[in-house]
C-alpha cells in the first residue's frame, strides 16, 4: 500500500462573515493550500469537498463540489461531496488518504466550507438537529430526559426544554457531563479549567474566531446554556473554510521543494448502539489507529480534540487513552493538557475557541497539527512536536457520535 502525505495546508480565520459565501470561503482556502504545498491547480487529479449546511441555507444541494473548483479553474477531475455532519472535513481528508492509499492517484485536494451565521438565529441553531435521527428526534429528546432522571447528582433547573433558545447538542453534551459527575465525581469547575486553558491557547492563534483570554472564574461565571455547561464553554456560531493538499511517497519524491508531514494513520467509523457505560466510539476507533500506526496514547506529542462543548474535550482525553477513564477532569487540572504540559490539547484553542463551522472544523484540526509537526506554530508551538493525534466527531445517534475519524499525523524525516 502507498505511503500518504500532508504537502500543502492552509485555512481562513474562522468568524462570522457576513459577506462571505460558502463558495468564496472555500476558493481562499484552496488558493492557501496550493501555494503551500507550490502545486497549481492542474496538479489536482481528484477532490473531496465538505460542506452540511450549504444546501438548507442557499439551496446549493448536490453538485457542492463541482461549483466550487469549477469555479475557481479545478474541472476534468473527479470530485467526490462528502456530508457527514461535524466530521466532514475529516472524512474527506480520509477519502483522499485512502485514494493515494489505493494507488487511484498521487494528488489530492479535501476542503471544507461552512457559513453558519444567518440573519435568523434561530435557522442556524435548529440546523444542528438535522445531524440527528430526524424522524425519531423526538424519542432522542425524551432519552435524553429519562437518562437526566437516573443520576444522583443535584442539576438546576433553569425552566427550559431541551433544545429551547440553543442548539440541541448542547443538551446531549450536557447529558454526558452529568452523567461523567454522577459516576466519577468530576466537576463544573473541572469543566472550566479546560475551557480557559482552550481561551489561552486561543488568544495565541491568529486564525482563532475567539482570541481573549477567561479566567476560570469568568467561565464560571457566564450565561449557563445547559447545566453545567456555560456559554463560554461551547463552541461558537461562526464561518470558515480549511484545505489540505496530500500525495503518494511516489509524487513526493518528484516534487522538487516540499515540507510534508506524513499521515500514519487514518480511520473512520460510525457509533454503535450502545449504554453510556459500554465501550465508546473513541475507544474502538483510537485503538484501531494506534494499531495502523503503530504507536500509542504514550507517543502523541500534541492532540486536536473534538471539543464542541469542554465536556467534549475531557471525555475525548480519556477515550484516547490520554489518561485512565473517569480522570479527565483532574488530567486538565493537573495542567497536562495546557501549553507546556506533558500532552498539549487543542493549541489552536479548539473548537471552543478557534471555532466550529462544522463541514471545515476537522480540516482546521489537521492544519493546526501540520503547523506544529513542521515547527511553524510561533508562540504556541509545542516543544518537540513529533506525533499528533485530530479526533473528529459528527453528528448524535443515541447517546454518542454517529460517525468519527480519528487521525494521526508524523513528523516527516
């Protein structure tokens, strides 16, 4: 089997922007990862284009991909539209990755673009529920109620429904911090502490949506969105395009000038029917990547967690094995997960904090990890980075993700 390689990355400042379009997005971000990887655009000899909302929003449905690199001069090649809720972005770079893998080219491109901001609010919050089993919702939402009544711990009441004023995955998150309090004793200021260190990771990142420091307190102190989670601890509305260039070992050795960064591993999956005291879908998949690559929790220099909400990134840490299950919240807490610490988590700031536009988050992961493997993260680089792991969830099915890819990228030479 052929050798994958990263050559190329590159993505806009995720934001709100009001006069962009999914299509302009996404033009800039494959101009960045060209120019990175010094390919022209009749390089390409296929493309794999992420995008969820697009279609809802703007009536662009089915042929995403071809409207996007015909129009910026991309045509003749195959083109491959790929819409697998939050992990989008990363099931295209798989596409690609098993591709050059297969032998069926030697240059790829994957891009994701999203615009989730909309004049109506409430249209872009009620979009995230289409990334659930629409026609059995409301059975999920009256889980998600019955599950609340089996734990012991005491959770305020604030007098709304589920999905009331918010996304309906800030309630499924919420469920599985409570039920994570319930069972291991973890806590809402443990909750926190990943959130603020996101906001410092985050005030160092350029491409960041959000770029201010929070204290701990402050967190704490924000508008709560579904107990225990705070506003600052979710991730944020916002706009924004990712790209990566990869190849085969066979058109890298062709290429003249190239700084790549090697794909060591590449999987993906869909979640199980399942208690939310059996197996997870991070476990499977993580021990399925550390067997392709060869490597385990112990070898991971840096990792880009799925973090929609802080719960996300605690659970992710113990799920891939980072520490024993149930210790994610002292794990934070200890500073390990923090810049200088023994495993560096989420250094863009997350998607609490870089932003979450969600058919191009999981692209966004893999530059932040390109950028630390090559050394290029300036003030936040970590120190000897050699291995990096980008976990990427994608929509709800009962109580975990309905598709997952988990990646892991090496330090090349």
């Amino acid at each position: 089997m052929n050798k994958a390689y990263i050559i190329g990355s590159g993505m806009i400042r995720f934001q709100k922007y009001p006069d962009e379009t999914v299509r302009t997005m996404a033009e800039k971000a494959i101009d960045l990862a060209l120019r990175d990887a010094g390919l022209e655009k009749r390089d390409l000899q296929a493309g794999f284009f992420s995008n969820t909302f697009w279609g809802m929003f703007a009536n662009q449905h089915s042929i995403r991909g071809q409207v996007v690199f015909r129009g910026v001069g991309i045509d003749k090649i195959p083109v491959t539209n790929v819409e697998n809720a939050c992990a989008g972005g990363s099931t295209a770079l798989h596409l690609a990755y098993t591709g050059i893998r297969a032998g069926m080219f030697d240059v790829a491109i994957a891009v994701g673009s999203e615009k989730i901001t909309n004049p109506n609010k409430m249209l872009s919050l009620s979009a995230y529920a289409t990334c659930m089993d629409v026609e059995n919702f409301q059975k999920h939402i009256d889980m998600i109620m019955e599950v609340g009544k089996t734990f012991k711990i005491q959770i305020p009441d604030d007098g709304s429904s589920p999905g009331e004023g918010r996304s309906i995955f800030m309630d499924a998150y919420a469920m599985g911090a409570r039920w994570h309090m319930d069972r291991f004793g973890s806590t809402q200021h443990q909750l926190a502490v990943v959130c603020a260190k996101n906001h410092f990771h985050g005030s160092l990142n350029p491409l960041s949506q959000y770029q201010h420091s929070m204290t701990v307190e402050e967190v704490l102190a924000d508008r709560s969105v579904a107990w225990p989670l705070t506003r600052a601890m979710c991730a944020p509305v916002g706009d924004g395009a990712a790209a990566a260039v990869v190849c085969s070992e066979a058109y890298l050795k062709r290429m003249r000038t190239s700084r790549p960064v090697s794909i060591l591993a590449s999987v993906l999956g869909q979640g199980a029917e399942r208690k939310l005291d059996e197996e997870d879908i991070g476990e499977r998949l993580s021990r399925q990547a550390y067997g392709i690559a060869g490597v385990g929790p112990k070898d991971i220099s840096l990792a880009e967690l799925h973090d929609a909400t802080s719960w996300g990134e605690l659970h992710q840490s113990e799920v891939m094995g980072f520490c024993p299950l149930g210790e994610g919240g002292p794990f934070a807490e200890s500073g390990a997960t923090r810049l200088g610490g023994m495993k560096p988590i989420n250094t863009s700031g997350g998607l609490e904090c870089r932003g979450h536009p969600i058919g191009a988050s999981g692209l966004a992961q893999i530059h932040e990890l390109v950028l630390q493997l090559r050394g290029d993260a300036g003030p936040r680089q970590v120190e000897g980075a050699r291995i990096g792991l980008a976990e990427n969830g994608g929509g709800n099915i009962g109580v975990e993700e309905a598709a997952m890819c988990v990646h892991i990228l090496g330090k090349a030479g």
